[in-house]
C-alpha cells in the first residue's frame, strides 16, 4: 500500500531566511543568487532537517541547488573515511553528473568538503584513487558505483544521504534494477532524495520500498512546465527542410536543434558548417572526451548552435538557451516537455519551434495538445517564408566554416584526441561543393523534366531514347543504343552495341562484344552473355584468341 505522505507549508523566500552556513551564503551572494526558488523554499527545510524527501518539480526549477545545498550544509565539518563517502548522488547520464558536480562544487570548496565525480566512459583507476583518498560526497551514475563497489574500491555503509535524481528517466533506461541494488546497500533509515517528473509505476516502487515517510513537494505539473514559453509548429515541404533548419540555426543567440536519431544529429551539424554556421552534434556514441568538449564549448558561448539526441533533453542546464528548434518532432508529451525545457529556464523567455513535415503533422498536433499549449501554426513551402524572419532566421553566409567539435575548450579532458571519431566525417570546402551540386541537380529534376540527363522522348513509346521505343537509343527500340532494338547499342537490338542484338557489343548478339561468341575471344563457343569481343559469348567461351 502507498504509504501516507505530509505536505509541507513551510515557504521562505530568501536564502538568508534558512538555516545556511554563512559559507554557503557568501557562494550565493557571488552567483547573484539570494531569494529560493519554488522548489528551494519547499525542499530545503526538510532536507537540512534530515528528513526523506519526495519530489516532483517541473524541468529548469533548481531542485539541483536545493540537494546541494542541503547536503554540503549538513556535512560541514565531518570526518570523511576512506572509500566511504557521506552523500550519494545517482543520476541517469554522464552529461547530467558533470553538471550536478559543477553545481556542486563551488559549495563544498567553500566548506572545507569535496565531491567526486564517478561515471562511466571515464578513467575508472582515478575515479577509484580519489574516492579510496577520501570524499564526502560522490555524483554517480548507477553502473559505474556498482563496478567500483564490486572492486572494494568504494563502500556505502556510512552514507547518510542520498538523492536519487531525474527517477523517471532512470526507468526509462532500465537504471532501476541498479537503483535498487544501490539503495539496499545504503543503511536503512538514513536520508533519501528522490526527484521524478512523474511519480508512478517502477518509480513508485523505490518510493515504497525506501523512502520513510517521505514529505512530498510538488510545484507546477509537468504537462503545464513549458506553458510559459512561445511555441511554433511550421508545417513544412519536405525540400525545404535543411534550408528551414539553417534559417533558424543561422539567428542571433544560442540555440539548441534535436533529432531523434546520433545519424540525424550528426548529419545536421555538419550540414550547417557546410553553410556557415558554428554547430557541434551531442550524442550517446560520441566518445566521453569528446561529448564533454563540445558541452564545455557551447556552455562558454564558443559556437551557437548544439544538435543533439535525447541524451541532452534530460537535465542539462545550459544558459541562455533562446530557442529550442525540433528537427525531428517529439514522440510524445513527456519527450517534447523535457525537450522544450532547455529553454526559458528559471523564468527566462524562450522560443520552442517544431518543424513537421506532412506524414507528422497529427502527431505534432496530438502532442502540443497533450502538452497543453496553444502554437502557432504556420504552412512553410519554402526558407523564404515570413514566419521565418519573424521568429529571427536568416540567411547563412554559404561558406564553410571551421567544425568546432575540433576546438579544445577549457573544461575538456586534459588529454583529449579530438581526430578520434574521423576528422573526415566532418564538414570541408569540397562536401559542401558536392551537395550544391546535388541540390542543384535535384532542383532542376523536379522544375523541368526535359532537361532531365536522358529525358523521356516527347514523341515515341521509349524510355530515354529520342525516337523508337528503346531506352537511352537515339532510334529503334533498344536502351541506350542509338538504332534497333538493343539497350546502349548503336544499331540492332543489343544493349550497348554498335550494331546486332548484343548489349554494348558492336555487333552480334553478345553483350558488349564486337563480334563472335566468347568474351574478350575473338572466335569460339562461349556462353550466351555480356561483355564478349565477338558473338554472343559472356567471357567463357572455348574459342581461339
């Protein structure tokens, strides 16, 4: 049965208000922060208290700084021992760990305290020497805290609080199982944090299994979270699509595109370096250096524009995000939620665009509603729509510009091979040349079919031929062949062949032979086929050269 769980009404309204160590006010005061959000006035109180806290707080809230806060107070001037941290922190991706460890870290400088990251894709041999060195706090994903547990090489029995964040996204990569083993592993009794966007199914079973008479804290539904932002649904040709999607990444501020597959993302950004603009793909196959680069670099406003899959969609705080553009549209409400909450974070404005092409417009429209906004919609047949300018696009410059996945930023791994992945699956002068070329091609195909390379005959039966029924002949019924019947022959009715039955034979019946019956034998008995110098010979025959 679920258990009974007490509200709070306890609401402050600055951080001076709360039981904060002076340290942490001062941290605080630097980062221009002194009044709590939402979230921060409801969680606080009880987790400095000690209590067991169950959360659901709309994306962008701050629940981050609230856990921060809570457990960087509480272990003010405890002895650490080695290999048994007092605070774990379990979240779902790499990504979402080095950001809870950024967040965190500036606090517990300021408090004599230090906090590890322990995630996989990196060194696990130093991850192990700085936790057996001792720290208070450690941000994990789930499996790596197992693999170094199962070394000896970390312990949980001393830990006094831990936070379980982003829940429900936990569930939907299979993290639970894990999430269980960790949680049995923690002394019973001591404080557990949990943060979900939804509180139900296998989320609701660590809730009941764990959490002691938790103190729930809502804010705003998660359906209502992206209510505050514009939201734009253009209809678009499917020819539009990449020059759309440039208008839109070309516009001043940072932006930030998704896709739903790591080929898409990484097909998008370098379609836009191609045309001029700054982009970099984010994505689960990309190497862990790599990913943290290219986060690194947007994060410092080095390139404006981020492609990515869903991997970045789930609590990523990235600044001055302005706009969110889905390249590929959102499955469903909870994806186009969490999606759409990279921008107007914590208040600030932002711009949501959805590109649909025909077969996905219901679907877009199916979603918006379940997400309980009200878009413009907007029919796009071409980048010089309106719309376009008003929601800021421009016009590329057209010149290829450096791939900035290449740069080094500051923040990256110290040894970072930034040629792993291929330098060649980048963007340069001559890719960019040949896809203009292909468009330009592609443009005249579909405006004027008689310039078509081997157009279709104004008069006659034949496909590609200018008279006769033949294909690609000149006259007669063959195909490519420029009289009889043959496909590329000159004469006859072979294919490619000059005169006779033969394809691409001169003449007889052989398929690119000139005369004769064997291939590349000029007398002989071969086989009936292609490509013989004499008769109707594939290349086997028995004949004399």
């Amino acid at each position: 049965m679920p258990k009974a769980r007490r509200r709070s009404a306890h609401r402050s309204q600055r951080f001076e208000d709360m039981a904060l160590p002076e340290e942490v006010l001062g941290v605080l005061t630097e980062q221009g922060l002194d009044r709590a959000f939402e979230i921060q006035e409801a969680i606080l109180p009880d987790a400095l208290a000690g209590r067991d806290v169950l959360a659901r707080a709309e994306t962008g809230s701050g629940k981050t700084l609230a856990f921060t806060l809570a457990m960087t107070s509480r272990f003010r001037g405890r002895k650490v021992h080695r290999r048994r941290p007092l605070g774990v922190v379990l979240v779902p991706t790499r990504e979402l760990a080095v950001q809870v460890v950024d967040t965190i870290h500036p606090f517990a400088r300021a408090l004599g305290i230090r906090a590890q990251l322990v995630a996989g894709g990196m060194n696990i041999e130093k991850q192990a020497d700085a936790v057996a060195r001792g720290v208070e706090i450690i941000v994990a994903t789930p499996g790596r805290l197992i693999d170094l547990a199962e070394r000896g090489a970390l312990m949980l029995d001393r830990v006094e609080t831990t936070v379980i964040d982003e829940a429900d996204h936990m569930a939907d990569l299979g993290f639970l199982p894990q999430v269980r083993d960790i949680l049995a592993a923690v002394p019973m009794g001591t404080q557990k944090m949990l943060f979900s966007a939804t509180l139900d199914g296998q989320v609701e079973e660590i809730v009941d299994a764990f959490l002691v008479d938790p103190v729930s804290h809502e804010t705003v539904p998660v359906a209502a979270a992206v209510a505050t932002m514009q939201h734009h649904v253009l209809a678009i040709d499917p020819s539009a699509k990449r020059e759309v999607t440039a208008r839109l990444a070309a516009r001043r501020g940072r932006t930030l595109l998704f896709t739903r597959t790591q080929l898409g993302a990484e097909r998008v950004a370098r379609e836009l370096v191609e045309v001029g603009i700054a982009a970099a793909a984010l994505h689960g196959s990309k190497q862990q250096g790599l990913r943290t680069n290219v986060l690194a670099g947007f994060r410092q406003g080095a390139f404006p524009v981020l492609v990515a899959t869903d991997v970045a969609a789930r609590g990523l705080h990235i600044d001055d995000v302005t706009m969110v553009v889905h390249v590929d549209p959102a499955d469903d409400v909870k994806e186009y939620v969490h999606r759409s909450g990279r921008t107007a974070r914590a208040g600030a404005e932002g711009t949501v665009v959805t590109l649909a092409l025909p077969h996905q417009v219901a679907k877009t429209r199916s979603v918006v509603e379940g997400a309980k906004v009200e878009p413009g919609w907007d029919e796009v047949a071409d980048a010089e729509a309106p719309v376009l300018a008003a929601l800021g696009g421009r016009r590329p410059s057209g010149e290829p510009v450096e791939d900035p996945a290449m740069t080094k930023y500051k923040g990256a791994p110290r040894k970072l091979d930034l040629t792993r992945g291929g330098r060649r699956a980048g963007a340069d002068a001559s890719r960019a040349e040949e896809r203009r070329a292909n468009e330009e091609r592609r443009a005249s195909w579909e405006e004027d079919p008689a310039s078509r390379p081997g157009a279709a005959p104004r008069s006659g039966g034949g496909r590609r031929g200018r008279s006769g029924t033949g294909r690609g002949g000149q006259s007669g019924t063959g195909r490519g062949g420029q009289s009889g019947t043959g496909r590329g022959g000159q004469s006859g009715t072979g294919r490619g062949g000059q005169s006779g039955t033969g394809r691409g034979g001169q003449s007889g019946t052989g398929r690119g032979g000139q005369s004769g019956t064997g291939r590349r034998g000029s007398a002989g008995r071969g086989r009936p086929g292609r490509g013989g110098q004499g008769g109707a010979g594939r290349g086997r025959g028995k004949g004399s050269r």
